[in-house]
C-alpha cells in the first residue's frame, strides 16, 4: 500500500507486517474478476477500515477523504502522533479528537483477526465493494465522513440501487394487519415499477415489504446491522436467504461482527441514504424506524409517512413525524411515492419574473431540510444580506417558511 505522508515506518505495527502476496489471496477472492494487484491492495485498505472502526466513523472517514484509505491506514498502523495527523488533515478535526479515536481503534489493530473475517466470508462466497467499484451503490456517498468504508454482501451484487430506482420501506416491528397489508400493497407495486425496495430485513413492516418484492419476482435489498455471515434475525434466515437470490444481503459490518444496538442506530442511515426516498408505515412513539426517517431528513431525502388510526399504538410514530417533521408528507399510495421520489411534490416553483437574485435562492432552497441564511448564501454565490432581503420577500410571498433551524421552500400543494 502507498505509505500516508506521515507514516513513520520504524514504528509499524508487528501484527501488519503481511507480505503483500498474502493480502492479495484473501482479498481477490472477494473482489471483483480481473482487478489488478494495485486496486486489490486498495480495497484491502477500505475494507481494513470497515474492520477498525465503528459504523459512522467521523475521525475515520475524514482521514480516509483526506489521506486516501491507504495512506490513512499506514498513518495508524505506523503509530503517527494525533498532532500530525490533524495537521495533514487540514484540521477537519482537533488534536484531542485524534488522539482518543487511535485510542479506540488500538484494540483492533489485529490483522490475523482481519483475515478470518475474509476467509469467513470466502467460504459464504460474500462479495465485497468499496466506494472506488462501478457497483458501489452512490447514495451511501452523501453521508460525507460518515459513509461505510465497505460494504460486504451475499447475494447479487448488481442488485445494489442507484437512489433514482430505490425506496426504503420501514417501520415498526409489532406491526399490525394494517401495516403489513400497507407494506406488501406498497413494496409490490413499486416492485413492478421498477423500483428496488429495500429495508432492515427485521420482523414486521420490514420483512412484509421484502416478501411482497420477491413475490412479484423483483429484486429488494436487507441491510443488516451485523455481519452478513450471521443472519439476523434468527427467524427470517428463510426470508434472507431468498433475498440472495435475486436481490442482496449486505452490511458495512465484517463477517463476525455482532448486531449491537449501536450498529442497528448506524445501520438505519445505511438504509435511508442507499435509497431515493424513505416511506415509514407503522412506527410506535419510540420506534427505531423514526431514527432512519431522521437520517433521510438529515440527508434531503424525501420522507413519506403512512397515517394509522388515532387509536393505534403502532401509529404513534407516524404521528408525531407528520406533527413534528415538516419534511414528512402523508402518501397513501404507490403513486404518491413515485410522485414523492421524482420530486414533483417539491416546492418553491421558478416564476419567469424572478429577479436573478431570487432564482439563486429559490435554487439554493430544499422542500424538506432547513438551510441557514449562510448555507443558502453559499450554495448561490450572494451575500447574506441580499440572502436575507431576499428569503423576507419569499416569504411575504408564502414562498418560503422560516423555522428554528433555518428557511424552507413552501409545498406547492
């Protein structure tokens, strides 16, 4: 691998001192025909990484953006002060911040540990890609520094959806006769669209929608929040394994590594940033699946909530997103979640009127997430004053809305 500009290769770790032809036997297997020894050793790199650190990784994935996974890699290993390694990286993050994330990561620099992740997935004929392969699903890409380094996956790995082609389908567990029969209503007739449903392969809403997928022989996608080695849960072991069929299983977590409560949190943001929209039916007050409805907020990814009777303890959830989250919108069918994924319901439309300044704004506005007066003046190149003049006639106009965490463009409907 390319040494990191500040490795210090007198102090490299004994326990990653593999000769390059062992790396190269147990990675290729795993990676894609024909690559050459140069992109194996790369891969290697990533998929180190998914082994080192914890889904959602701040620390990590800046140094990888920064340092390129190699270089990055060869910094820790080759024990690099935390002082300079935030001075290589531009200072995307403090001194202290280093320091206490090579301390966590210490315990885990163990190759041979490594290795019988890959032997383990070798024998499953688990297939892994990186954020450089042609199959690496680009929606991951917008969680920044928090993206997977890796994903490992059973099944095909063509399966894997652009976010244009996707939509996640979660929600509650204890789900009831309504949600399950909302789910396989929804998942099949996207399915037949063409679109690819993906979800948490759990109990309830989640796997309703993947069974209602395969039934009308459309691929769908589980992300797990362990390794795809241990299919969990226990109870849907048949359903997962006839996901792999046509569709994927896939984990930014090694083979070996446990569904911790930590990595179902992190697993969600997985989900709502691999697909083109998120729908929730069915979620209680504290339900999991409000978690991955926040990460699609969080990425600008149109949100659908599918209400429930007041009465229902299984719709509280939804509820209170359609109440307290002004990016979610109430869809009550597969046409609704087309129209929500093509972005047709968005808001704040051209008039041909417009002075220059308020088409950069009205451009620079989401329907769903807040942006601030100096994110909105950054995205459209004008001053935050004219920014602002500009947002206070918008919304006189009841273009745009002003809430706590900054302005939005107002729905056309």
């Amino acid at each position: 691998m390319t040494t990191s500009p500040v490795a210090h290769e007198s102090s490299a770790d004994a326990r990653w001192r593999i000769p390059i032809i062992d790396i190269l036997a147990c990675i290729q297997p795993l990676r894609p025909e024909n690559e050459s020894p140069v992109d194996s050793l790369q891969a290697f790199a990533h998929v180190a990484w998914s082994y080192l650190v914890e889904p959602g990784d701040r620390i990590a994935g800046a140094m990888v953006r920064v340092l390129g996974a190699g270089g990055a890699l060869d910094a820790v290993v080759n024990r690099t002060p935390a002082h300079a390694i935030v001075d290589h990286c531009g200072h995307d993050f403090t001194e202290s911040e280093a320091r206490e994330a090579l301390d966590r990561w210490e315990s885990r620099l163990d190759a041979p540990a490594l290795f019988r992740s890959l032997a383990a997935a070798a024998r499953l004929e688990v297939q892994i890609v990186v954020p450089t392969d042609t199959q690496w699903p680009e929606g991951v890409n917008d969680l920044g520094d928090h993206a997977p380094h890796a994903l490992w996956v059973r099944g095909k790995i063509d399966a894997l959806p652009s976010p244009e082609r996707s939509v996640a389908i979660v929600g509650a567990r204890a789900s009831t006769g309504y949600g399950e029969h909302v789910a396989m209503d929804f998942a099949a007739s996207l399915s037949q669209r063409g679109l690819t449903v993906v979800s948490g392969g759990a109990y309830g809403i989640d796997g309703m929608a993947h069974r209602a997928a395969l039934a009308v022989g459309s691929p769908t996608v589980a992300v797990l929040a362990g390794g795809v080695d241990q299919l969990y849960p226990a109870g849907h072991d048949e359903l997962l394994r006839r996901i792999m069929t046509d569709g994927a299983v896939v984990s930014e977590v090694p083979c070996g590594g446990a569904p911790t409560r930590w990595r179902f949190l992190q697993r969600n943001r997985v989900i709502a940033a691999m697909a083109g929209a998120t729908v929730v039916i069915e979620a209680g007050h504290r339900s999991g699946s409000l978690n991955t409805a926040t990460h699609a907020r969080d990425l600008d990814r149109p949100l659908g909530v599918v209400p429930g009777p007041i009465t229902s303890a299984s719709s509280a959830g939804c509820h209170r997103l359609l109440r307290e989250n002004f990016a979610a919108r109430v869809v009550t069918s597969a046409a609704d979640i087309c129209e929500l994924l093509s972005g047709d319901a968005e808001a704040a439309p051209f008039d041909r009127h417009d002075a220059p300044e308020v088409l950069q704004v009205v451009d620079s506005l989401s329907g769903r997430a807040p942006r601030t007066v100096a994110d909105i003046a950054h995205r459209s190149g004008l001053a935050a004053a004219v920014v602002m003049s500009t947002l206070g006639a918008l919304e006189l106009d009841g273009r745009v809305t002003r809430r706590d965490e900054g302005w939005t463009a107002v729905s056309r409907r």
